[in-house]
C-alpha cells in the first residue's frame, strides 16, 4: 500500500480529500451544470435497485468528514492481487459513487429554486453594504468637519470650568484636611481643662470629616490618628471617672456622664465605676493602714508595701489601733458618700429626662433603648450598694480580726465597738444591710474582750470587797443612776419607758439622716476622737467614757454643796489600773451632813462601783446586742458575788438551825448554794470544794471573798458592827432596786429564748436581796441584848407563891433598861448611818422575839408553879409589854401570842393539853416537857402524865 501511494505521489496524484482541500470555496460548492445534471437524468434509472446500491455502501464511509476512503480501500486490497476482482472491485464502487452523485443531482435540482432566490437576496444585500459605506464616510467627514468648527472650542470651555469646580472643592478638602491636622493641639488642651465632652465632640466630627476624605492617602493616617487620640481621651476619661470614687463633684460628674454618652458607652461606663469603686476602697484601706504600720515600724523598710492586707493589718500596734481604725472609717465612708451622690445624680438626673421631653423622643426606637440604658444603670447601681458594703465589711473585718483586743482598755474597746457600730449604722441607710459580717467579726472581739475583761472585773471586785471598810458614801437625796455618767446612753434609748410605738418616732430622724446630714461636709466618724478629746456629749458621753474630770463633774453638777467631802468628787475606783477604792469620809463630816441629805440612799464606794461596771456593761450590751445574753449573765454574776459577799462577811451564822426563827428562806438558800456552785472557788479558798471542777471551770470561778481585818464586828459600843452591817445590806438592797429598775431594758435587749434565765434572775436572786436583812441583823440582836442573864435573873424567882402578887419581877426591870440600852445604842449608830424604817423594825423585831422566846425559855426551866405564880409569870409579861410599846413604834408586837399561849397553857386540861402538844410544835421538846411536870399535881395525874410526855416524844421522833 505504501508503494500506491508513494507511486500516486510520484504521479501528482492527490487523495479526493487533498483534492478537496485544496479546491477553492467557490469550487468546493461548485453547482453541476445543466449538462451534467441532464446526463444524471437521462441516466436509466430503477430507483428500487439505485437504493440498493446506497444501501450496500458501507456504513465507514458515513461515519465522518474526515475518513480517508482511499487509506481505507488500499487497506482492504489482500496481499496477493488479482486484477479481475480489482477490476470487478472498482467497477462496484464507480456504480455506487454513480449512484450517490445521482442521488445529490436530484437533491440539487429539487432545491434550485430555494437556491436562486437566496442568491438574489444575497446580491441585494451586498449592494445595501456598499450604499451604506458610502453614507458613513459621508457621516464622517461631517463630523470632522464640526468637530474642527464647533464641538471642540465649547467642550473645551465645558472642561475648563468643570476643572475649575473640581479644584475649588479640592482647595476646600484640603483646607479641611489642614484643619483636621491641627486638631490635636485643640483636643489637647480641651483635655487639660477637663472638657471631655467638648473634645470627644470635636473627635467625632473630625472622624467624620475624615470618612468623607478617606479617597485621600493622607486621610488614612489622619484616620488612624484621630482614633488613637480617642482611645487617648477615653483612657483619661476612666481616670476621670475614677476620681469621682473618692471626692464626688457633681459637674465634673456631669462631664464625664456626657462624655460617655457622646461615645454611647453609658452602660460601660456604669462597669468601669464599680470596677473603680472596688479598687479605691482595696486602695484606700490599704494605704490608710500601710502609713500606720510604716509609721509605728519606724524605719524605710519597704517589706510592707508587699504585703497582703491581711497580713499587714497584723502588723497594727494597739496605740494606733483606734486612730487606724477611724481614719479606716472615714476614708470608707467616703468613697460610699461618693457612691450614695453618684446614685442621687442618676435619679435626678432621670427625673430631669422624665420631665423635659429630648430631642430624641421623637424617635420610638431611641425612646426605647434611652430607657433600657437607664434601666441598666439603675440595676447596676442598686446591685453595687450590695458589693460595694460587702468589701467594705470584708476589709474592716480583716482589719478587726487582726490585732487581739482583749487587753485594750475599756474606753478604748467602748471606742472600737462605737466606731463599728456607726459603721454598721452607715451600712444600714446605705444599703439596709444587716452587717452580718461586722456583726460576726465584732461578736468573735467582743465575747474574747468581755470574758477577759470580766474575770478581771470579778477580781478588782473581790479586791475592793475585801478592802472595803463598809462606810457610808454620802450621796444627796435625789441621787439616781441615771445621773452616773454612764447611764448617760439610757438617755438616747429610753427603751424601757418610751413606748414601742412612740420610740421609732424619736429614733428616726437620727439614724435616717448621717447622709445628708454629711452631705456638705464632715464625718460621721470625726466626732469620735473630738469628744473624747473634750469628754463632753454625744456618742463618747453617751457611751459612758469615764474620766476623773466627769467623774468630778457628775457630783458637782448633783452634789455641789459645800458639806460634801472633797473625797466625793473623786473617783471611787480607777477600774483600769486596779488602785483600791477610795476610803470615804470620816464619821466627824458624816454627822455634820445636812439633814436634807439623811435619806439619801445607803451604799458605798464599792457598791458605786459595781453600779458603774452595770453601765459599763449595758453600754457594750446596747451597742453590740448580739452578744446581749454573754454580758446580762456576766451582770448577773456581779450582783451574785456582791450578795455572796455581804452574806459571808455578815450573815453566816451556825446559830440560825437551832434559833428556829427561819432567818434564812429556802429561795435565799437555794440561791446561795447556786452562787457558791457556779461562782466561787471554793478551793482557791482553802476549802474543800469542787474536786473535779475543770480548769476553764476554776478560770471562770473566784475566791471567796474575806472581810477586811479593819471592820471590827465583835465589839459591843458599835453594836457589833451595826453601822457597817447596815451600810452592807442596804447598799445590796439599794444595789437590787437599781436592777430592778434597769429590768425593762435588759429585757428588751434580752434575746427572746433567753429571756427566762432573767426572769429567774430576777425572781431568785434579785428580789432576795432584802431577805438577807434577817440573817445579817439576827446577830446584832442575838448579841445586843444580854439574854442570859435574864434567864439567870428568872431562875432565882419563886413562882410556887400561894398569894397573888401586885409588884412584878426585877428581871422585867433588867430586860426593859437593855432594851432601852439597845434604843439608845441605835440611836447612837443612826448618828453615823441612817438606820432605814425596814432596818429598825427588823432589828427590833429580832430582839422581842429573842427576848420572847427567852421568857418562854425562862418559863420553861421552872420546876414548881402555882396558879399564883401562872398570874405572876402573865403579870410580868404585860409589865413587859407595855414599856416596850413606849419604846418602839412595832406593832403589833411579835410573838406576843407565844408568850401568852405557853402561859396560859398550864390551866389546860388533860385533854385539851393533848390537844395543844399536837397543835404548837413551835415550842421545844423541853418546853413542853416541862409544861407537862409543872402541871403534875395540880390538875393532871401521873396516867396523864405519862399519856402527855408519849404524845411530845411521838413528835419529836420523826425529827429524828
């Protein structure tokens, strides 16, 4: 195949596809001419066996314009040859391309007619393509021609002013951009006259002006500048709102509102304030007590600045505790004034909005976010009274708990607690806290202080007792404790007689107004340390601060007439520094008092004193309540060692059980056991008591108290020690009625669960104070009167006279003149001491019954009598009676009715004698005994006898 082709070259014969492609486009769709077309057709024709011929074309040939028939048929001759099927061969394929051709001339010849009419229709248009070239280059050499006359000349001067406008509003931009570039001198010194707003204004417009000259280059720096000088001022306007956290000023205040308002950062700014408000109260506590520690540590040493505030409010010396804590106090409340005007900007200020209608009322959409931005800030500001007291308790609490006050001085902790309270107090109107941080923090201090400070009170006391030489300490009639300087806070109270519905009234306008009473200027906290400069009023005097010039000054403002010793306007006993009390005035300036002064009340400087640490007491209990029921039970405890104490010295007496007097009641016994069972320290006494007591029991407890060895109780010219005795016991009872009548506000400031424990106090102990007079004055009456010798005197008496006699006994005569000993004797005392009503009729009580009972006694020990001498025994009894009625003003006279009944129970029968042993068990075995023997003979026999004596022994065994 190869050699066809290369000779088909050779020859310049070409492939009908080469042939094709190399035949012009007017060739290659050359139209058959008529001839052709007419030998086609006359070509005989079976169209049947014409399609055959198609159809036995293969189908290779009709696959694509590109098939190469003459490749394809080189390729399909074998390789040996023959020329008869060759000849046959092309002779096959002449046909079929004769048919094909035939086949297009019919085609050909069916579309002539289309085909002429779309030539015609192309000659036409090529014509109209040429008229149209002609019209355009007329058109155009028109337009040349204008353009060279007219258009370029206007156009130009079109131009030209369009240029010039361009240029204009150019010189314009850039004289606005020369502005904006000197804007910063102007921003800076905006900001150096605090005008916030003003330059955040200006910032702004400039940032706008910029936006519209951003095509710029140099805009886009200015651009970048301009927002870094913003960010600049917003940085300062947060330092400018941080001043306000410590010195509030309402137009810088104003300026910074509108500053953060221009930048639409309100609600920002309200975060960035209480961020600022927790930093200046860790700040400014933190500063107050570092320059207190630098200052008492003395030297440079840097350590501290280091330190955690916990840790460096350790480091506080008791000297420069209270000022510390003050100046603590008044830095906070600063920063929470500040606060508190802050919040009363924002109110007024939204008031303001409320009523005047803005400009941006007018927009429903501003409306609306307007009042959820005020909402906002309101929200926020009411929760930050909540977090900004809880870091002010938190820091004051770290600052109470770290120094240990249980050595300070009671003025000076009365200052602590009064500090804390009128901290607590600004907490309340600031947010209506409870303090329950302060509270729990001062309660820890103060139940450490009080125990120490109370176990050193007992000690003082029993000191004090134990010195005490039981003189009277004259005071005027009208003296109450409410004149006693640190009653002085009852003044305030007035809890007990103000009633609750009226109290709240006059509390009110007091404790709601420390804001705006400060709102001007000054400290809540200040006049703390001015007034107890002066000692003078308000919250020191109300507190009860004592000082030897107030001291003076309670006495000379009640006491100030010239009898009064110089003694008095002392003070009675310097709690602090433990000195002994005072001794009080001589006898010789007491019986020169004036008698206005003779029922001034009886007490001593011991009593003055216990009365004192009470008020000393309630003015810690009233500041703080929580701790209310450790202090009422430490009160209680004074009262009980006082009691104790005048008992021991005075009323213990062996001779009460066998007196049957019942001198001692079982309340007043069962009281005096409680207080040697919980108080005293039996062992520290010498005694043998409390073996398995505890150490913190034994802590708790204190010795028993001893008389001091200079009041003297054995000697019969001072009536055994009548005037002490009585000074002693009516300053307990004196003691008592002041409890008495500071009851209604202990009970007010009483816990409700414990508010029994005091009214058992009250009704067991404190209402017993005066039962102790029996006991106490039983020794002076025992002793005053010489009833041994009476019963001497009626023992050498015959009383088995057979005659009635007229005359009594010698032995009434001796018994009326010691009784009239002992009058003048107690007149003599109540030179030296006022001897109280209560007091004489006891003590004379005493003796009648003692000297009743002796003649009972006497009586009993008779070994005969008659009838007569029955009649002798009641005569001298009336003789008796009658002189003594002169003597005292006691009626009616006491055991009269003991006397008689023994008397005239010698004229009973057996019966009725029975009768009488069972019903009078007052009287002793040996009495009625005795009254049994002496009726023996007379009207009653031995059988009776017998009867009546196993009668009195069946009462006497159960005693047994």
């Amino acid at each position: 195949m190869q050699k066809i082709k290369s000779l088909m070259a050779r020859q310049g014969l070409k492939s009908p596809q080469e042939s094709v492609v190399d035949m012009s486009p007017v060739e290659s769709f050359r139209t058959p001419s008529k001839e052709e077309l007419r030998e086609l057709r006359e070509q005989p024709t079976d169209p049947q066996a014409e399609q055959e011929i198609i159809d036995s074309i293969e189908e290779v040939y009709f696959s694509s314009d590109s098939f190469d028939t003459v490749q394809y048929e080189l390729e399909k001759l074998p390789s040996d040859l023959n020329l008869l099927e060759l000849e046959e061969y092309r002779d096959k394929l002449k046909r079929q391309q004769a048919a094909v051709s035939k086949r297009v001339a019919d085609l050909i010849l069916e579309k002539q007619p289309s085909y002429v009419k779309e030539l015609e229709r192309v000659t036409s248009l090529q014509t109209n393509l040429q008229l149209a070239a002609v019209i355009c280059t007329n058109a155009r050499r028109q337009l040349h021609a204008a353009k060279e006359g007219f258009t370029e000349a206007s156009l130009g001067l079109l131009a030209n002013q369009r240029r010039r406008q361009l240029l204009t509003g150019l010189l314009k931009s850039l004289r606005t951009i020369k502005t904006l570039q000197r804007t910063d001198v102007r921003l800076s010194e905006m900001l150096e006259e605090e005008d916030y707003p003003g330059a955040i204004q200006l910032c702004l417009e400039c940032q706008k002006a910029a936006s519209t000259f951003k095509h710029y280059n140099c805009i886009s720096e200015l651009n970048s500048k301009l927002q870094d000088t913003l960010e600049q001022i917003e940085e300062q306007l947060d330092v400018a709102l941080s001043k306000t956290c410590k010195h509030f000023d309402v137009s810088h205040y104003t300026k910074v509102q509108l500053a953060y308002k221009l930048l639409g950062k309100t609600q920002t700014a309200m975060d960035q304030l209480h961020m600022h408000f927790t930093q200046a109260i860790h700040n400014t506590v933190f500063q107050v007590v570092l320059g207190y520690v630098e200052l008492c540590a003395g030297n440079a040493d840097t350590k501290f600045q280091k330190m955690p505030y916990k840790d460096l409010c350790t480091h506080i010396t008791t000297d420069s505790y209270i000022p510390c804590l003050t100046d603590l106090c008044k830095a906070l409340w600063e920063v929470m004034l500040s606060y508190h005007l802050t919040m009363q900007w924002h109110d007024e200020h939204y008031k303001e909005e409320e009523t005047t209608p803005g400009a941006d009322d007018t927009s429903a959409e501003g409306s609306d976010e307007s009042t959820v931005g005020r909402s906002y800030v309101k929200k926020k500001l009411e929760h930050g009274l909540t977090r900004i007291w809880q870091d002010v308790q938190l820091k004051v609490k770290a600052y109470l708990l770290g120094t240990d006050v249980s050595n300070f001085k009671y003025d000076d902790f009365i200052v602590v607690l009064d500090v804390i309270s009128r901290l607590m107090q600004v907490g309340e109107e600031f947010c209506g806290s409870k303090s329950e941080l302060l509270q729990e923090s001062i309660k820890r201090q103060s139940v450490n202080y009080f125990k120490n400070y109370h176990r050193t009170r007992l000690e003082e006391l029993r000191m004090f007792l134990e010195n005490e030489t039981w003189e009277l300490c004259p005071v005027k009639s009208n003296f109450s404790i409410a004149q006693l300087h640190e009653f002085r806070f009852m003044g305030q109270c007035r809890s007990p007689s103000v009633s609750p519905s009226r109290q709240p009234e006059s509390t009110e306008p007091v404790e709601l107004c420390l804001f705006e009473q400060y709102l001007q200027g000054g400290n809540p906290f200040e006049m703390q340390i001015d007034n107890k400069d002066e000692e003078t009023e308000d919250v020191l005097a109300s507190n009860g601060y004592e000082s030897d010039e107030l001291e003076k000054s309670v006495y000379q403002d009640y006491d100030s007439d010239s009898d009064v010793p110089e003694e008095l306007k002392q003070d009675y006993v310097d709690e602090q520094t433990g000195d002994g009390p005072v001794k009080s005035v001589s006898r010789e300036t007491l019986r020169s008092r004036k008698r206005s002064d003779y029922n001034a009340p009886i007490l001593t400087n011991t009593t003055l004193n216990v009365i004192r640490l009470v008020g000393k007491y309630m003015q810690m209990m009233n500041i703080l309540k929580p701790i209310a029921f450790d202090v009422i039970h430490c009160v209680s405890q004074l009262f009980d060692y006082y009691l104790y104490a005048v008992y021991t010295f005075f009323g213990r007496n062996d001779m009460y059980e066998s007196s049957g007097l019942g001198l001692i009641s079982s309340r007043l016994r069962t009281t005096l056991s409680r207080i040697q069972e919980s108080l005293i320290n039996m062992e520290a006494g010498g005694e043998n008591a409390g073996p398995h007591a505890s150490p913190e029991e034994r802590k708790e407890k204190v010795p028993s108290p001893h008389l001091s060895q200079l009041v003297v109780l054995t000697s019969s010219d001072t009536l055994y020690g009548l005037a002490e005795r009585v000074v002693a016991t009516e300053s307990l009872v004196f003691l008592a009625e002041q409890f008495e009548f500071l009851q209604p506000h202990l009970d007010t400031t009483m816990p409700s669960a414990k508010k029994p424990f005091l009214q058992q106090f009250y009704s067991q102990t404190v209402s017993t104070a005066s039962e102790l007079r029996k006991p106490i004055y039983w020794i002076v009456a025992a002793k005053a009167i010489d009833y041994e010798q009476m019963l001497l005197l009626m023992a050498g008496v015959k009383w088995d006279i057979k005659e009635i006699m007229s005359q009594h006994n010698v032995y009434v005569d001796v018994l009326l003149k010691e009784f009239e000993k002992f009058n003048q004797r107690l007149g003599d005392v109540s030179k030296i001491v006022r001897i109280p009503l209560p007091v004489s009729n006891v003590l004379w009580e005493h003796c009648i019954r003692l000297a009743n009972r002796t003649l009972v006694e006497g009586y009993a020990n008779v070994k005969k009598c008659s009838n007569e001498g029955r009649a002798l025994m009641q005569l001298d009894f009336q003789q008796f009676l009658m002189k003594l009625e002169k003597l005292t003003d006691l009626r009616p006279i006491p055991d009269k009715e003991f006397v008689e009944t023994y008397i005239k129970a010698y004229y009973l029968t057996e019966n009725d004698m029975e009768q009488f042993i069972k019903n009078h068990r007052e009287y002793s075995m040996k009495q009625l005994t005795n009254l049994v023997n002496v009726c023996l003979g007379s009207h009653i026999n031995k059988k009776a006898r017998q009867k009546l004596l196993a009668a009195i022994d069946d009462i006497d065994r159960p005693k047994r």
